[in-house]
C-alpha cells in the first residue's frame, strides 16, 4: 500500500491476531463533509468495526469517527453505518464467500490516497486458539533471534 500519494491514518492490528487474512480490496467511503475533516484530523477508530453486506452494498458498521470540534449542529452519529463503495461484481463475490465458506469481511485500515479517504477491507477467516498461540510463538521466537543478532554484533 506504499504508493506515491498515500498516506496511512489508521490501521487495524488487532485483525492480523484475529484473523487469517484471504484477500484485501480497496473501497471508498461515503462520508459528510464533518465526518472527512474529523478522519483528516486521525480520530477515528477500527477497533470494534465490522462489514456487512445488506440489499448488495456493503456497509462498515461501529466504526468509530469523533465528532469534528467545530461541526456544531452538521455531526452525524459517530457509530452510524457507512457505505463502502465498491464494484457490484467484487460485493456478489464476497457476498457468495461469506454465505458459503465462512468467512468475514474486516477493515483492515484507512488512508488517503490522492486526496481521497480509501479503506482497506480484507476476506478473512478467524483464527482458533491454537493458531494465535502457534503466531505468538513464532513471534517470539523472531524476537529472541534478532536480540541474539544485535546483541552479537555489538559486541563484535
């Protein structure tokens, strides 16, 4: 995603700890005016977001966007449903992997992308217990090895 133009604003970790990540798409986002000022300003949140697909569009719910400080009465709710716009034909595949195969569609991060607020949402499927743990341990066993590296060329 490091294209010229780009510019990361918020990104969800928790999702790579979660989730096996499938697929990713680019997807805009229909906004209002304070709602765009407010993602400009870094203050909005993924954490507890999700995507459903209802009437063949998608939409991101709980995704948390403060209110703009100087939007007075313009505000929307900050956890209202936002549509996420995509080509029908990529909403009919995901909408036919999420009905058959189990999985979910997650947003994976929001960036500006020529001026434009973008979203990144990903085919994941969720991850047992043993996975997390599997992840966990091969983390750091990585850390251990690279503290093991540094630490030899220091002395060196």
């Amino acid at each position: 995603m490091k294209h010229e133009g780009t510019k990361l604003i918020v990104k969800n970790q928790k999702v790579f700890h979660e989730y096996f990540v499938e697929e990713r798409f680019e997807a805009g986002i229909e906004l209002f005016g304070t709602e765009v000022k407010s993602i400009r300003a870094g203050t909005v949140s993924l954490k507890e977001a999700w995507c459903q697909i209802k009437d063949g569009e998608l939409f991101v719910k709980q995704m948390n966007i403060s209110p703009y400080d100087r939007g007075n009465i313009f505000n929307k709710d900050p956890l209202r449903p936002k549509r996420l716009l995509l080509h029908k034909r990529e909403i009919f595949y995901l909408s036919g992997k999420v009905q058959r195969e189990g999985y979910a569609i997650v947003p994976v991060s929001i960036y500006l992308k020529n001026s434009r607020i973008k979203m990144e949402i990903a085919l994941c499927k969720g991850k047992k217990l043993y996975d997390k743990r599997d992840d966990a341990a091969v983390r750091d066993a990585k850390r251990q090895m690279d503290r093991a590296m540094k630490e030899r060329n220091t002395r060196a």
